[in-house]
C-alpha cells in the first residue's frame, strides 16, 4: 500500500508510535511516510479511530503506553501481516481468517446475550469491510 506524497515521491506504509501530549505513546499505528521529505500521515481508514481515542484521552492524560492494533482492525491486519508466521501467507488469507475468527466471536457473544461485546465485535467487522471496499 502506497501513496504519493507533495513532494512527488512515493511513501511507504508504516506501524509507527504516535505520542500524543508527550505522555501517551500510541503503538502500532499505521502511517504513510516519505523517506525523501520526511512528511508523515495518518492512514485514512484509521483516522476516525486514532482521533476518536485521542478525544476520550482528554487534553490532560495520564502517561500510559496503548496499542493502536487493539482498537482497529486495519492496524491489527497490518500488524498480523508482518509477523514472521505469516510471511508466506496472502493478504487475503489473514484477512479471511480474522473475519472468520471475529464471527466465531460474535456467536460467543451473541449466545452469551453479552450486547457490548456483540457491538464491539459488529464495529471490527465493520473496519475490515469499510477498509475493503475503499481500497
């Protein structure tokens, strides 16, 4: 996954830590970078979860070290990804076996008539097929 950057050159996906108030350190977050410029942005797909974290962090955090892979499901595949037991395995295979493992999750959930699990588990579903289609 690549972009081009302002300055024309192509920028490479990254998980990179985002310190926010130079006291939480947000591990695991995927950036777009430019090796030539040194621009950095924060993927699209994954924006609306980093800021909504940072807004119930408040301007006043405590110090505390998150990881971003445990609230997006697009920072958790990129992350799977380039773990050394699945080199040799396609995107699309750990992103079949995620969904399926999430819906085997949700069936817990729902049988266990647990409501906040079964909507977090809708939520990560739904980030890996919004991502899907966009890209």
């Amino acid at each position: 996954m690549q972009k081009y950057c302002k300055c024309g050159r192509t920028m490479n996906l990254r998980l990179r830590t985002v310190i926010y108030q130079n006291k939480v350190d947000i591990e695991n977050v995927p950036i777009y970078s430019c090796e030539a410029c040194g621009r950095s942005e924060v993927v699209p797909h994954v924006k609306p979860e980093l800021t909504g974290l940072i807004g119930r962090l408040g301007s006043k955090p405590e110090k505390q070290q998150l990881f971003f892979h445990e609230l997006s499901e697009v920072a958790f595949l990129l992350l799977k990804v380039t773990e050394k037991e699945h080199m040799n395995d396609s995107m699309e295979k750990i992103v079949e076996e995620r969904i399926n493992e999430l819906l085997d999750i949700l069936l817990l959930a729902q049988s266990l008539g647990d409501e906040p699990w079964t909507e977090e588990i809708r939520k990560r579903l739904s980030q890996i097929t919004q991502s899907a289609i966009s890209t």
